[in-house]
C-alpha cells in the first residue's frame, strides 16, 4: 500500500500541470456539487426560513408518506416512468441509426450537408421549439391540421389532448436533437480501422453485412456507455419543455414529478415536501444508475466504472 502511494505521488511530481489543470474543475464540483447536499436534510424537516436547517423541526419520513399516500402519486409516477421509457426506445436507437446512414454516404458533399441538416435543430431554443409546435400544431391554424382537412380527416387539436402529448414531445425531441447526439457515434466510426471494412469486403461481406458485423460492433461500447448514461438519468424528462407545453386540457399526460416539484416548492413554498419529491427522484436514478452499470460490467465487460 505504501509503495503504491509512493508510486502515485511521483506520477503527480512528474505531471503536476495536468493535475494543476483538475484543481479548479474539482474546486468547482465539490462546491457547487457536494456541498449543496447539505440541505437535503430538509426532506427530512419542516423547513422554516427563519430558523435554518438546524432549528427547523425535524419529522422523518412524514413528508414521504405523504407524497406515497397521495392520490397523485401513482400518476406522476407513470407519466414519469412512461415518458421516460418511451424516449430511451425511440429516441436513443435513431442517432445511432442516423450515424451509420451518415457513415456509408460516399458523396462527401452529401454527407456533410446531412449532418448539418440534422444537428442544426439543436440550437433552437426549447421556448422556440414549443412556439413553433403550437403554431403548426393548432387546432384553427395549424399547417399540420390544414393538411389533414385537405386529406379529409377532421382537425386534431395536439396540444390540447392528453393522448397526444408524449407523442408530440417525444417526436419532437427526436427531431431537435438526433443529430446533435449522432456526432458522438460518427466520431466512433470514423476510428475504426479500414482495414476491418477491407477484410470483410474480401471476404464477400455485403454493405448490410459490414455494417452490422464491423460498425456496430465497432461503436457498441460508446453505445453502452451513453445508454448508461441516459439511464443515469431516466427520471429527469425534460422539465422546461414540459413545462411550457404543458396546460390545463393535457394535465392527466404532462404532470410529471420534476413540474409537480416545481409547483409545490417554488410556487408554493413547500420546502420540504419539494425536496423529500426530489430525493425520491434522484435515489430512483442513482440506483438505476447502479444496477445497469453493473450489469453492463458483468454482459460486456464496458461499464463507467
């Protein structure tokens, strides 16, 4: 152990910039990161301003009970887990599918003009993106809707029905953002050896049979590694764009646990009960995070840690 800690100390004499380079990063993480979870312990007490984290009174699990107890929760709860699924199916496998059609374009002139085509949405603003859903969305004057009363079908109103909303936010997504996270695999692609690609042209491998023998194989540990990641992250759907196409008419579909935190400890001040949500929230992701992590460990050997 001794020698081990020798050893460690003089890889950081020898490289002390590149550590001198991690300080302020690992400054800002613990400060910014850590020592904010120091008020989580408001979950467990009825947090008041005026007497502090310490003064406030404490009461356990009562604000948990009360969030499992509620008539609300089972809705959240599903809106959340439905959302979140939904896009991990959808929209997580079309950026890879995206990438490989990328990948085998030949025409240089072709493919660069795709992939801008395809990641430049990426950059609208989200409050730009709902305005524009609602303008082409409309149920008066919408384009969608003057096409389907064209084609005879009656108009829908999208934005205002339940059974529409994840349909609408999750296609959306995919369109604003299935470039963007394409690069990370295109990026991968392009590091793979040609020399695979001329092996199996050799060997008589068609242009399906390379791609799914040699490029995917090549890019499955990036794509195990981001779907862990997405995982990491299963309970978090997108608060601000839910929140700004959310109304009224489509409650039942949008109320997910991230606006329900929003209501209640920002608009109502309950403090509290907020934060006891948000810890339900973040223990759910953590122990997603740790259970694929894992499992993609033990499977394939590709894991964060």
């Amino acid at each position: 152990m001794q020698d081990r800690s020798n050893k460690l100390m003089k890889r950081m004499l020898v490289r002390y910039e590149l550590y001198l380079m991690l300080l302020l990063p690992l400054v800002w993480f613990i400060i910014f990161q850590y020592v904010p979870m120091y008020g989580v312990q408001i979950a467990f007490r009825e947090f008041m301003p005026n007497l502090g984290f310490l003064g406030s009174p404490w009461v356990g699990f009562e604000h948990f009970e009360r969030f499992f107890s509620s008539y609300y929760f089972e809705r959240l709860l599903w809106n959340t887990l439905s959302i979140s699924l939904f896009q991990t199916l959808v929209a997580f496998p079309i950026p890879i599918f995206l990438a490989l059609l990328i990948h085998e374009i030949q025409n240089k002139r072709m493919r660069k003009l795709l992939q801008n085509v395809t990641y430049m949405p990426h950059f609208i603003s989200i409050v730009v993106i709902v305005g524009m859903l609602n303008l082409f969305l409309s149920s008066e004057t919408g384009f969608v809707n003057h096409v389907l009363s064209a084609v005879g079908i009656e108009p829908i109103a999208f934005m205002e029905r339940a059974d529409w909303f994840k349909t609408v936010l999750i296609s959306s997504g995919v369109w604003q953002n299935m470039g963007w996270q394409s690069i990370i695999y295109i990026a991968a692609l392009s590091g793979l050896d040609p020399q695979l690609y001329e092996a199996a042209k050799i060997d008589g491998a068609s242009r399906w049979q390379r791609v799914m023998h040699v490029s995917v194989p090549g890019i499955l540990p990036t794509i195990i590694i981001l779907l862990i990641l997405d995982i990491g992250h299963f309970m978090n759907v997108g608060f601000e764009k839910i929140l700004l196409m959310q109304n009224e008419l489509n409650m039942e579909a949008s109320d997910v646990i991230s606006t329900f935190i929003y209501r209640n400890g920002i608009l109502k001040g309950d403090f509290s009960y907020s934060a006891s949500i948000g810890l339900f929230n973040a223990l759910i992701n953590f122990i997603l995070l740790i259970v694929i992590n894992a499992y993609a460990r033990r499977k394939t050997e590709t894991s964060l840690w």
